[in-house]
C-alpha cells in the first residue's frame, strides 16, 4: 500500500508541475498580447485623432472652395497670380498631409 500511494504521489506532483509550467507560459503570452493590444490602441487613438484633424481641415477647405467657386473669374492679373500661390500652399498642405497615418498592426 506504501509503494502504491508514493507512486500516485509522484505522478500527481509531476502532473502538478507540468499545469504549473503551462499556466507560467499562458500568463506570459497573455501578458505580451496585452502589451500590443495596449500599443495598437495607441496607435489607432493617434491615427483617429488625426482623421478628425484631417475632416476639420477639408470641411474649411470646402467652405473655401465654395466661397472662391460664388466669385467671378478676376481680369486682373494680380488676383489670378495670388490665386495660383493660395492654390500653390493648398496643395503642399495637402501633400505634407499624406505622411500623418502610421500603421503598426
């Protein structure tokens, strides 16, 4: 009876130690998806952020655009070429713009 019960004994610690060693390595994992979960909340936070920034933007951009397109076709060359330079900024805005979004997922 001794040597029946030290042998269960056994194999019930081992069987012990092996739950032991999964349940290290499954709170291991979990802790390292939480980790990224944690960083691509960051990063989805940052790229809505800038989503509203940009509607902010091309809603005064609109707004602009409408006004401009109510105004009569200048004769005067001066008003044409400060035309082209606002055009020539909105469109370097536009292009500095297309850098904002990052994608780490």
């Amino acid at each position: 009876m001794g040597l029946v019960y030290r042998s269960r004994c056994i194999i019930t610690f081992n069987r012990q130690k092996v739950l032991s060693v999964g349940w290290m390595q499954a709170l291991s994992r979990a802790s390292q998806r939480a980790i990224k979960l944690h960083d691509s909340l960051r990063v989805v936070r940052t790229n809505a952020a800038h989503v509203d920034e940009l509607m902010v933007w091309l809603n005064d951009c609109y707004v602009l655009l409408t006004a401009k397109d109510k105004d009569s076709i200048p004769d005067d060359l001066t008003v044409v070429d400060a035309l082209v330079k606002e055009h020539t900024v909105c469109t370097s805005v536009v292009s500095c713009q297309r850098g904002l979004f990052v994608c780490s997922i």
